[in-house]
C-alpha cells in the first residue's frame, strides 16, 4: 500500500512545522523543506541516518567516511544478491 508523506504524518505536521521553524530560527517553512524532514523520518529511511553526536570523542570526517563505507557495503550487497 502507497502512503503520500502527508498521510504517514498528519497529525503531527503542524509541530513537525512549528518545531523546524524554532530550530532553524525561519519565520515560515516551505513544502520542500517539511518533505525532505517528514522522508528522512520514516522507520525505513531513519534506521540508515548517521548520526553525529558532538559531545563525542569521534571525529567528523571519520564519522562522514564510516557512513559512505556502510552505505556501499549496502549497495554492493544488494546488487551481489539480486545477481543471484
């Protein structure tokens, strides 16, 4: 079954709005950006965010290299096996 993104979220798209509005100190956000939040929101797709913690002793680039590693070994592993 196919959900739009507003379907999956709607009852929490007006804090979803008045939070990134607060948390990026804009007066109004535009569709664009609320689609882009609401995609990197859902289970499927937030399970694969790296997430940078800066109270850690990680370093950034290492951080940012990790996460293109993993995700190569992702799309290798998926075309290895759809090959099969």
């Amino acid at each position: 079954m196919f959900f739009r993104l507003e379907d999956l979220f709607v009852n929490h798209i007006d804090q979803l709005d008045e939070d990134l509005k607060q948390t990026l100190s804009l007066k109004e956000t535009n569709k664009l950006l609320l689609s882009q939040v609401m995609y990197c929101l859902q289970p499927a797709v937030r399970s694969d965010i790296t997430v940078f913690n800066l109270n850690s002793d990680n370093d950034l680039s290492e951080t940012i290299f990790r996460s293109i590693c993993q995700c190569k070994l992702i799309n290798f592993e998926y075309f290895f096996f759809n090959q099969i």
